[in-house]
C-alpha cells in the first residue's frame, strides 16, 4: 500500500497530545509531512514549552505512525514556539514581550510570591525566556526570593537592563531602594512607579512575563487592567475559608475587565508532619476545587504545606531550582505547562499585521 499525506494526517489525528488533549492536526502542531517511498518524516511544533516532557510526546507520535501498515523509518522532529496572544481590548502589546501573565491574590500571606517566582522558573526550565516583574511596590519580595543584590544598569541613562537569576530576567523596587526604606507613596506615585518598571525596563525577546501583583484588588490592579496588556490571570489562594472569600474578589476584578483567568492554584493545600508521615488538611479541604467549580475555571495544581519552600525561597534559590527532580517542582511545572496551554489555545495576536493609516492635510 502506498502511502500518502492522507493516511498520515489521518494517524496524527487519532494520537492526542496528553498535555492539550488535542489531536495533532486540530492543533495545528503537525508541520511538514515529508514521504519518501515507505519512510515518513513530520515536524511537530508545540505552541508550549515542554521540555520535560517532550521525548514522550515525540514518541508517542513515533509509535503512532509506526503502528501503520508498511511504514518503513519514521523521523519525528519535535520543538517549540511560543507565540504572541491578544490582551485586553484597546491595549496594545509591549515590545519585546509576547505574554503576560498576571499572578494576583484576593489577600497577603497565601504564597503568591512564592507561586510566581517558582512558575517563572518552571517555565523557563521547560525552555521558554521568562521574566519576572515585581509590582509589589510596598513590599518587594523577589529580590531576596531570587537571591539577587545591586543596582540594575541603564547604557543611556533612560531605560534599565533587567537583573538576571536562574535563567530568567527580573526587575523589582527593591533593586533601586534600599532593603529598610519604607515605600510611604500615595496611590498615583506607586502606579507610576510600576508602568515605569514595566515600560523602561529592556526585556530581553520574552515568551512571557509574570507579573507578582501586590495582594487585593486596588489602584495596581486597576493600572493593570486598564494600560497593560496581561494576557491571562492566575488566582493564588489557600483552602481556607476566608482565603477563598478574597480570591473570589480578584477573579471577579479579572472577569469585569475582560482579563481571562488561566486558573486557579491551591497553596498549603496539606499538611504532611515531617516526623510522622501524617496529612492534614488544616486550612479546609477542596476549597479551591469548589471556587473553580463555581466559576468555571480550571484547578491548575496544588501545592502542600511543605517547610522546605518557604526554606529555599528564603535563601534565594527557589525549589524548581534548587531540588528540580522534586515532586514539588515537578507539580510547579505542571502548572506552568498548563497556564501555557491555556495561553496557546487563545486567541493570537495580529495588531502587527495591521498597517498604520496615517491622515494627513495635503
């Protein structure tokens, strides 16, 4: 039997990718398909970075078009390509900066700095260019999370080259003020000082920048959501009651201003006591599932009261980075992956395609 570019499309549509669960040709991820006499050849470009579990999609393709009768050689050529997703409507995206991703809590104290710093790394581990703005102007974090001191440079005196740590770019308040200086600003001045972080930092050709918000639903998120092109949400937030109640608060601020919301995470979601084994929930169990189910939003993953991320994120090197083959990075990664999914699956953005119209008096 011969084979052809229909019986090929026609296999790859019968293999799903585990992470998208999609097919590979309502995808869009198969490119290329080359036949040489019973020898086949295919391109496979993800539209997430995936570089943990990349060999397994690659063979699991290899064994779908080899389970085809008289397929000789198969040779799958398998990468990625993260592209650039349409934000809010009227906001135009940055230069340089393909995605945004906006990691917000309803209220302090429910690990959101530890979530975004330990996604920025999963996704940079998983091979995409990430960057890091802190816009907790009050009380910047990720300074000491990324184990980072000094000064950021600035080669004409106008914009600032970001501060690099594990792979990724970051910038933050705390870079330019001292460690005990007190940020006493008014809401204007604190809003102006993050669009300045935002826009006069030089970042770097960046798949996507996390966006550590300040904990509530204030002038910040409000200068988000109306001058800044985010092209996704996450919601932190911990089982307990009273965690939920505020997190419901930030969703809806995302909704209302038409910011979509890539999802839930669940931090210190149980307890495991490290003498004796046992697992408690002691802030409530399956509140963050329930908050999903009434909005209808995805549980990205849940994360366990575990004293050795507050440890390693305290001493400046976050446990995706510090124990990478831990089940705690591996379920950071899994988050990442997919927060990126949903972000591939969205709407992509084509304002650069448009030509500028210019009026002018002749």
């Amino acid at each position: 039997m011969a084979i052809t570019q229909e019986i090929i499309q026609s296999a790859l549509k019968n293999i799903i990718d585990p992470n998208t669960g999609r097919d590979f040709i309502s995808g869009k991820s198969a490119r290329n398909i080359q036949i040489n006499g019973s020898d086949v050849s295919v391109d496979i470009v993800l539209g997430y970075p995936a570089k943990s579990v990349m060999t397994g999609v690659k063979t699991l393709i290899e064994n779908g078009l080899q389970g085809i009768a008289d397929v000789g050689k198969v040779t799958v050529n398998i990468g990625s390509r993260i592209a650039a997703h349409k934000a809010q409507q009227g906001v135009t995206l940055l230069p340089n900066v393909k995605n945004i991703i906006a990691v917000a809590s309803g209220k302090g104290g429910v690990g959101k700095s530890t979530t975004s710093v330990n996604l920025a790394l999963a996704l940079a581990a998983e091979g995409a260019t990430v960057g890091l703005l802190d816009a907790d102007i009050y009380g910047p974090s990720q300074p000491q999370m990324l184990g980072i001191s000094g000064r950021p440079e600035s080669s004409d005196g106008k914009s600032m080259e970001p501060m690099l740590a594990h792979g990724i770019q970051a910038m933050s308040i705390g870079f330019l003020v001292d460690t005990d200086t007190p940020m006493v600003w008014r809401g204007p001045m604190v809003t102006g000082a993050l669009e300045q972080l935002l826009r006069d930092t030089k970042w770097r050709d960046l798949d996507y920048l996390i966006i550590d918000l300040p904990p509530g639903t204030g002038d910040i998120q409000l200068t988000l959501a109306q001058k800044i092109p985010v092209t996704g949400a996450i919601i932190v937030t911990t089982p307990q009651d009273i965690a939920l109640l505020d997190a419901r608060k930030g969703l809806k601020m995302f909704e209302k201003v038409g910011i979509p919301i890539l999802g839930i995470v669940e931090n210190m979601s149980t307890h495991i006591c490290s003498n004796c084994g046992h697992e408690e929930h002691i802030f409530g169990a399956g509140g963050g599932q329930k908050m999903c189910d009434d909005y209808q939003v995805d549980l990205l993953g849940s994360l366990p009261l575990d004293m050795s991320i507050r440890v390693l994120t305290d001493g400046g090197k976050p446990t995706v980075i510090a124990e990478p083959d831990s089940k705690i990075a591996s379920i950071y990664k899994e988050i990442a992956r997919k927060a990126a999914i949903k972000i591939a699956n969205a709407g992509l953005d084509h304002s650069s395609k448009f030509p500028n119209i210019v009026i002018q008096n002749t």
